[in-house]
C-alpha cells in the first residue's frame, strides 16, 4: 500500500505534465526575483521540442538560455535548477513509495576510514562528479556508523568533512615524512560538500517521508561586501554607468534648448559639394565639458565597516574619472588623490591611507565642522558650478560643532552635492548624528552600503527612477 | 545548410577553428532553430565575436558587421537617403513637374544602405553581428527593437522592408553596462567565460599546433595563474595564441623566469599590470626554477 500523500490536498502537486512542472519552476524563479516573462517562457518550451529531453545539459542549457539572462539570473537559476527538480524526483518518489534503503550505502561497513579518506581525496583532486557522489555515500554511511549524526544537514556536513581531515587550499605537512599531499582545491571541495548535503537531504526525506518546506535563497549580496576584491568588479560596473551618467547629464536639454552656432566657414566649404547648395549646416562642436568631481570620505572608526566599501567606490571612482580629488577625513582632512592614483593594488590603497594619511588628530572622533572649514579653506578658489561634490559619511559630529553654514557655502559653489550614508535612514538624527543640518543643503542624500544602493544612487542622479528594494 | 543536432553545430564550427563549448554550441544550435537573436556576454577576449565570424564560415553565410559605439545612431546604422544624388536628380531633371520628381527620389535607388538594412535586405541568408550593444546609448537599442523580434524595418518613404531570409543575430557585449529587459527578452542568452584549462589547452594547440604538448600545458597553466591576479586587463584566449607563437619562434624549450620576463609583454598590456605580474608570476618560476635540479 503506497504512504499516504505527504501534501494533503492535490491540489498542490499540481496537473501532472512537463508544462505544469516548468511552470511551477518559473514561478519559483519569479519568486527569487528573476524577471522571467511569459514570453520567455514560450521561448523556452520553442527551445526544449528543439533538444534531446534524455541528455540533462542539453535541457539544462536550454532552459537557462532563454530563461536566464543575466550571469546574476543564471547563478540563481543553477541553484534553483537543481533544488527544484532535486525535490520534485524525491516527490515523486515519496508517491510512489519508491525506496533503496537496502542498497543504499553498500560496502559502507567494511570500509576503513583511512582508506576512505584517500579515495575521497583522489576524487576531489581528479574532479569526477560521479565518484565523488558515491564516495559521500559511503562516508555518510562510515559516519552512521561513529555515532548518531545531529539531526541537522549542514551540522552533519562540516563534521564529516572534518572527519575526514578535508581542507581547501596547501594541506599541512605530513607528519611521518609520507609524500606531500597535493593542495585541494576549494572549488571541487564545494562540489564534494554539495554531494554530502544532497545524500543526506535524500536520507531525511527517506526515512520521514516528507520534504521539508522550500525555503527562499539566502540573501546572500544584500549584506556589506564581506572582501573588498570580491566585490570591487560590482563596485567598479556601478561607477562606470555613473561616469556615462554624470557626463551626459543636463547636456541633452541644454543643447536642444540652446541653439548651436553654424560654423559659416565650414558649411560655405561642406556646400561646395552640392554645387554651392548649402544642404549641410554646419556647426561649431560642442566641447562636452569634464565634470569635475571631489569626494569627501570618512575613514573613522563609527564608520569603520563601511569605510572598506567606500574605499572601494573611491577606487573604482578613481579608475573612471580623470579629473576626480579625493579626500579622506575623520577629525582633519587629507588629499588622497596621489595615492589612488599611483596604486593599483586596492590592498596596498588601505594600507597606505590608514598609515600616512594623518586624518586623526588626538581622539580619533569625527570633525566634520573643522572638516568644512579645512576643505573650503584648500580648495574653495577651485570650486566652481562645474564641481560635483559627493560626501560619503555617517555625519556622527560625537557632539562637536557642525559648521552647517560653512557646509551651505561649500554646497553653494559646487554645482551639486550629494551625500551617501552607510546608515539606514532610519537611524540618521538619532543620538549625534545632524543629518538633517546638512541634508538641506544637499542636492540629494542617499542611504547607501551595498552596491545596489550605489546602482539606485546612480540613477536617481541620472534622474532615472530608483530601483525597488 | 539546415543542421540536425547540437553535435552536428558544434563539429561544423570545430572545422572551421572554433572549439565551441557545450552551450555555445546548444545557443548556436537553438539561435538558427527558433529563428532568435543570440546576445553574448562574457569578458573581453573570450571569443565573443569570434564565434558570429565561425558561425558565419560554418553555415557558408556572409557576416555584416554592425560595430557599436557612443553616438551611433540610424543613419550609420540603418539606412540614410543619398542627398546628393537626388539633388542630381532634381537638377537634371529640369522640366520635369514636382509630381514626377517627387515620387521618384524616395526610391530604393537612392537609399544608401547601412549594415542592418543590408542584412535584412539580402536575398542569401546572412550573419550580422551587432558588436557590443553595450557601447550604445539605450535610444539605439530601443531601435533594434523592431528588427529582432521582426526582422523587419520601416521606412516611413517606402514602407515596411521585411526579411525575406532569416539572418542569424549575433550581439555582444562585455557588460559595461546593463542592457535593457526588452533587449535581452527578445534574445538568447550566452555567458562566455574563459575556457578551462583543457579547452584552452585545445583551443592553443588547434592555432599553433608545432608547440610541444608539454610547454603548451605549462603556458595555459601561466596564462590562468595571471588571470587570478586583479589585473586591469587580463590576458585573452587571443593573447594566449599569440604567446604560443611568440613561443615558438624564440625556440623556447621551457617558461623560465628569463622566457617569461622576455615575453611577457604579448599578454600583459598595462605598466602597472606588468609590475604586479612579474611581482607574482616571475618570482614564482624563479622559485620553481631553482628547486629543480640542475642541467
């Protein structure tokens, strides 16, 4: 007699058919936030009665190249792939009350852990899939035996990669002068890991006959940028657009509006060529003008984990603009332009800013009074309706005098001025932070920590509309 | 040349130079399927445009390349009425009335087309390569619009010239910046990425076929050591070719840490760059170098 349905009503398991199967499975690509649109999806079933159903990467690939459109949208749709069919096999299975606990695990008994290991390892090394799904049968089934496992999947993972003494990256010198092990890489480590969660997943689902609810992917790109090189490529990807952005921006109207002058010499010269009819105007060029950008950023330590991203933005900022000065500040200010602009290496950057930039004075607090008056003291004859200025910084004052009249002056000389806080707006005014004192004079603040923060700033100073949350 | 299966596309482009991966081959395959634009995406160098050029010599079709850049705009890209011939037209024409004149400027005669046109014109099926979309403003893509879910192209003069031919459309971009959702719904998508090391190694070999299999095994194992390191521009399969050749005609035998300072310039191109990697790269050789044994 086949197990009672473990879902209850039908209704859930949905009409029976492929169709209703992938639509379901884009659904749950909607729901993970991938725009996928009822006309890719009839691309999508164009392309599967093109390919093989039988081979698993031709369907695989299909699907992904008229689903998946973006290398973000594919990361997404690879996890979910194998999630989803993964549950819908075991549901089926659990259905039709389909079981292999007797051959499971075969040969698990009379392995030794030793031997184990190193099978595990020549796997791992050489990279085959197949191999190493069998040997993380094996060492669940090795690990049964040691004792009870957690109950927990990801518990029972890292401890059966620590019992078998797995570690990415150079492996520590064998004790008794055996030969060097080879160094794993930490990329089929991951894959191995992958095995071991599935085997075990499929155990649970066994033994209660019931799949756990699905659950939505980890955020895992919503939190801070956890290394600064990680996620410098997005950081530098948002900059550049904003570097298109600030120099078209306004130029479009202005020149409509304003009438260009006709270069009379050029377009006598140009009509020559229509036989003294002038068919051709000709204009003077417009000389697009370089914007002219100064960055202003605070390094001290209330802003200590978001300093490393602002870092990053300064650097990417850096590689985009010629004409760009950068200053970092906590109770004084200090130019910076010549370090990024000698220094490729974004390690090398913070280390050379944290040592001899000589921003803090004798607390290590913010200043960001005496901070305006030291920045309009040094460049206020270089700021001109040209200059953007762009503050990254908490505006914590720890209590000191915020000068919001000399920030007024600055924000009056420069064409526009946008500020970017690494705090959630929720939190700005609270305790000492004067947000508020220098929002006035701001052409547009900003809550921005992540480079999705940075993205929306980009396009609201493009006067695009900004980017749901 | 209709073509069968994956297998068949992916053979037919491997005779022709290209070692296409799986699914390169499986969009290629689809693309001149379902009749659907292809857009590619991957880092520089990887092939992106080399692959509408095979396609182009594996179906036995013309490739018109359309290469993007800022400013591009519908009369470069399109069509454009020639001014000055029909101002020829107008002026020899002397007696003629307006009536006659004017329906007979705005003639296929005068139009002088540009590379969209030509494809969608063409009467032999054709490949057009849209070579990174991600140079045009977002206007310009909104105009590609109509041509790729259509294939057709409306001038307000003469009407609607539709395809009378399916190309196969190519567009790459290196992602510098996000295209538009209506763009890449109309499109395939393919993310080309460096190839591993076994494909490169074959890809390598394919091109410069008289380097040993064990100096070029080490190279491609250099190659992907400088392109762990954050480099401004990272070398390219291209690049890797040309070192191999480079490679050979110095007669090398072995990448030493002299080989390697000598011949390092084919595939770092940047002065900060060359600092980092041979920082790196060189010492590490040397390192290598000087735990073997000697002669």
């Amino acid at each position: 007699m086949p197990p009672p349905s473990p879902y209850g009503p039908k209704a859930e398991v949905g009409p029976p058919g492929l169709a209703a199967k992938l639509l379901s499975f884009c659904e749950e690509l909607r729901s993970e936030g991938v725009a996928v649109g009822t006309s890719e999806i009839l691309d999508a079933f164009a392309a599967l009665e093109q390919v093989p159903w039988t081979s698993r990467d031709d369907f695989r690939e299909a699907l992904a190249a008229t689903i998946a459109k973006s290398q973000e949208d594919r990361r997404l749709f690879e996890l979910l792939f194998e999630r989803f069919f993964f549950r819908s096999a075991e549901a089926q299975a659990i259905e039709h009350g389909i079981e292999e606990t007797e051959r499971r695990h075969e040969g698990g008994e009379r392995l030794d852990i030793d031997e184990l290991r190193e099978q595990v390892r020549q796997a791992i090394l050489e990279g085959d899939d197949g191999e190493m799904r069998d040997l993380a049968r094996l060492a669940i089934a090795a690990f049964g035996r040691q004792g009870e496992g957690s109950g927990v999947v990801g518990v029972d993972v890292q401890r059966i990669r620590r019992t078998l003494g797995l570690s990415a990256g150079q492996q520590p010198p064998a004790q008794d002068g055996a030969a060097e092990l080879p160094p794993i890489d930490r990329d089929q480590l991951n894959a191995f890991e992958r095995h071991l969660r599935r085997e075990l997943e499929r155990d649970l689902i066994e033994r209660t006959s019931n799949l756990p609810p699905s659950r939505p992917l980890a955020e895992l790109d919503r939190a801070l940028p956890t290394s600064p090189t990680q996620d410098l490529a997005a950081v530098h990807r948002a900059v550049s657009q904003m570097k298109r952005r600030l120099a078209t921006l306004g130029h479009e109207q202005r020149g409509r509006r304003r009438s260009q002058t006709v270069d009379v010499r050029r377009t006598m010269r140009a009509s020559l060529q229509t036989g003294g009819v002038p068919m051709y105007l000709r204009y003077r060029p417009k000389r697009p003008r370089r914007p002219e950008i100064y960055v202003l950023c605070d390094v001290s330590t209330s802003v200590t984990s978001a300093s490393v991203f602002f870092l990053s933005v300064l650097h990417a900022l850096h590689d985009s603009f010629r004409k760009l000065r950068s200053f970092v500040f906590i109770e004084r200010i200090s130019e910076v332009t010549e370090v990024f602009e000698h220094e490729r290496d974004f390690r090398v950057i913070a280390q050379r800013i944290s040592s001899e930039g000589g921003v803090a004075d004798v607390s290590g607090y913010t200043d960001y009074g005496r901070v305006w008056l030291e920045f309009l003291g040094e460049i206020s004859d270089e700021l001109d309706p040209r200059s953007t200025v762009i503050v990254l910084g908490d505006a914590r004052t720890n209590g000191r005098e915020p000068h919001a009249e000399v920030f007024a002056q600055v924000a009056e000389r420069a064409r526009r001025l946008f500020w970017l806080n690494p705090e959630p707006r929720l939190y700005w005014n609270y305790g000492d932070s004067v947000m508020a004192a220098y929002e006035r004079h701001c052409d547009g603040a900003f809550e921005c920590w992540t480079t999705r923060h940075l993205e929306n700033f980009v396009n609201v100073v493009a006067g695009g509309v900004p980017a749901a949350d | 040349m209709p073509d069968g299966s994956v297998a068949e596309v992916k053979d037919s482009l491997a005779a022709v130079g290209y070692l296409a991966d799986e699914p390169a081959a499986l969009v290629s395959f689809l693309a001149q399927r379902l009749e659907k634009p292809v857009l590619v995406e991957g880092p520089a160098g990887v092939g992106k445009t080399e692959l509408a050029k095979a396609l182009a010599r594996s179906t036995g079709r013309e490739l018109i390349r359309l290469q993007c850049y800022e400013g591009l705009d519908e009369a470069k890209a399109l069509y454009e009425w020639n001014y000055r011939k029909q101002l020829l037209r107008i002026q020899a024409g002397g007696e003629d009335g307006w009536e006659d004149v004017h329906g007979d400027i705005f003639d296929q005669e005068f139009l002088l087309e540009r590379p969209l046109l030509q494809a969608i014109a063409s009467p032999e099926p054709v490949v057009l390569l849209i070579d990174e979309i991600d140079k045009t403003d977002q206007e310009f893509e909104a105009m590609l619009l109509e041509l790729l879910s259509d294939f057709q192209i409306t001038i307000p003069e003469l009407g609607e010239v539709a395809a009378t031919t399916m190309p196969i459309v190519v567009l790459t971009s290196n992602n510098s910046r996000e295209l538009t959702e209506a763009l890449k719904r109309r499109c395939l998508y393919l993310w080309l990425d460096y190839p591993d090391l076994e494909r490169e190694l074959e890809i390598v070999r394919l091109h410069a076929p008289e380097l040993p299999e064990a100096l070029a095994r080490r190279m491609v194992e250099v190659i992907r050591m400088v392109r762990d390191l954050d480099l401004k521009k990272p070398p390219s399969i291209a690049e890797s070719i040309d070192w191999a050749r480079t490679l050979l005609l110095m007669g090398a035998e072995d990448i030493d840490s002299e080989t390697f300072a000598q011949s390092m310039s084919i595939i770092v191109k940047h002065r900060t760059d060359i600092e980092l990697v041979s920082e790196r790269v060189g010492v590490k050789l040397a390192a290598a170098e000087s735990l073997r044994p000697q002669g």
